[in-house]
C-alpha cells in the first residue's frame, strides 16, 4: 500500500458510516495526503461531532459544508477546496454520500423517486462537476503513467444492488426500488464519465462496498449486515490501491471483483 500515495483527497457524506472510516484510514495511511476534505451537510451538528474530534486532532484534515442536493454548498465547498489546494489539483474525489430510504413497487412515490435520485445521482453529478477542473488539474500536474487514484481519480459509491444482472439474486431480499433505480442510474454516470474523462487521464470507477453494518446498512431488523464498517473500507482502500485503467468505467467490489452492470 506504500506506492499508493494521494496527495489530496474529498469525500462527501463524511460524518459517519463508510464515508468516517475512508477519512480515518486516509489520515492513519503511512503517507498521508497533504489535505483530505471531509465534507457533510452540518458541520457545526452534533452528528458532525465525531468527525471534528477527528479533524481537530490532523491539521490535513479540512471539514467542508456539502449538501448534494444543493449546488450553491457544492460551488461554495469547490472554491474553498481551491483556495486550501493553493495551486494543486485533487487528486481522488470519492462520492460516497447517498441514502436508501424503504421503497417498494407498491409504495414508491414521486416525491420519493426523485428525491433518491436528486441525492444518489444528481448529487455525484454536480460534485463532479464543481470540482472537474481541479481533478483536471491534478492530472496534468502528475508525472505518472496511465490512469489510478494516486494520479487522478472519480470513485462513485455505487452497490450490486444497482446492477440490473445482479437484481435477480437480491430483489426478494432488499427491495428498495428508489435506492435500486438510483444506482443504476449512478453507474450509467460512471460509465458516462468514463467515456467524456478518459482524454483527461482520470480515471472513473463505480465501487460496491458490500453489505455493511451503517445505518443505510441496517435496513432489516433480523438480520445483520455481513461487513463492519473496518472490514468493507479495508477492502476498499485496498481496491483503490489497485485501480488501473482495466477498472475504468467498471463496477467493482470491494473484494476487487469486477460486478457486472
Ligand atoms: P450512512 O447512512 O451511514 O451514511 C450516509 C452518509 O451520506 C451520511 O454522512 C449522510 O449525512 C450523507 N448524506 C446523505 N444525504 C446527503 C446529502 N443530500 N448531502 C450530503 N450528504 C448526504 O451510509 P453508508 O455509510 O452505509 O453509505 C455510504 C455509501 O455507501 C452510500 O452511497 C451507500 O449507497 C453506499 N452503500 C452502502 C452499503 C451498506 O450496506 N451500508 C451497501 C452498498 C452501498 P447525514 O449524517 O447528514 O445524514
């Protein structure tokens, strides 16, 4: 893990559950980046606090206000990212907020299709967008060959659930038609990305972190999820360890396994 070296990093929806434990394992990386923005929608909330403990412990650490939802915060987080950058790009931007409220074929409603979707899509588009031009410069600014994390690099938390193959295996289980449809739309947005930054060398990869014990994951009341939050984030930085252009609009797993779309 010592070759993986990035020298910034954002990841939204950072204030607890999987998107916590990425800034935590950033921070206790042996060669941390010189700035890792943790960005959430109420900084100054008492479900910020565990990460301002975190944040008041690491000067790298850089606590942004981000709602998905709402590109004036998203233009607003981009600027300050800039500023604190002084120059440099970002180089990794992990989109990793996202919600999974109860939906069903029966009960999904306008309301709560669109406002799925606002979070899990529209949310990584503008985020990606807002801060493009420093990913950008990221790339430009590097001396490395081909396409990985430490270059520069767009990781969309996605799930399998979002995989259309897949749902066959998971629909009995996890019904959740917002959260489902959202994500497929996501990957559709890697896929997308993928094809429009290539020619800029930024790599575009959509990861499933498994089934994880956070709060989005604890959805049904007997049964617990298979990953701890260590586990699932441990393979993930593991994974982006290893993203190469192969992973380029790909879905993989936590595991390292390609998922099918
Ligand atoms: P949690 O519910 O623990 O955390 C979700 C995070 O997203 C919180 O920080 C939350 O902030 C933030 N968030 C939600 N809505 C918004 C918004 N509109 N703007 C900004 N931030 C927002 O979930 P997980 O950690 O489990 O999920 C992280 C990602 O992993 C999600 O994209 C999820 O779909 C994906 N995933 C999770 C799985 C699991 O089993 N847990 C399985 C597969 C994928 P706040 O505290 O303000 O609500």
């Amino acid at each position: 893990m010592a070759a993986f070296h990035v020298r910034s990093v954002l990841v939204t929806g950072s204030n607890r559950g999987i998107g916590l434990e990425l800034i935590k394992r950033f921070i206790g990386k042996p060669n941390p980046p010189e700035v890792i923005f943790a960005t959430c929608r109420d900084p100054e909330g008492a479900r910020a606090q565990e990460l301002k403990n975190v944040a008041s412990k690491h000067p790298n650490v850089v606590i942004l206000q981000l709602e998905a939802t709402d590109s004036a915060s998203i233009k607003s987080a981009a600027k300050k990212a800039e500023a604190r950058l002084g120059g440099t790009g970002l180089s990794l931007l992990i989109n990793n907020a996202g919600v999974m409220p109860p939906s069903t074929l029966e009960s999904a409603s306008p309301e709560d299709m669109l406002s799925v979707y606002n979070t899990n899509v529209v949310g990584p588009l503008l985020v990606t967008q807002a801060f493009l031009p420093l990913l950008k410069k990221a790339a430009q600014g590097s001396n490395q060959k081909g396409m990985s994390c430490s270059k520069a690099a767009i990781v969309n938390i996605s799930t399998v659930l979002g995989s259309i193959e897949k749902t066959p295996e998971t629909f009995s289980f996890v019904p959740v038609v917002s959260y489902r449809c959202s994500k497929a739309a996501l990957n559709m947005l890697t896929k997308c990305q993928s094809m429009a930054y290539k020619q800029d060398g930024i790599l575009c990869t959509a990861l499933h972190p498994g089934w994880v014990r956070t709060e989005l994951g604890h959805f049904h009341p007997n049964v617990q999820a298979d990953l701890t939050v260590d586990e699932s984030v441990s393979g993930l930085m593991m994974v982006m360890c290893d993203l190469s252009e192969k992973h380029h609009g790909v879905l993989v797993s936590w595991e390292g396994n390609t998922l099918p779309w």
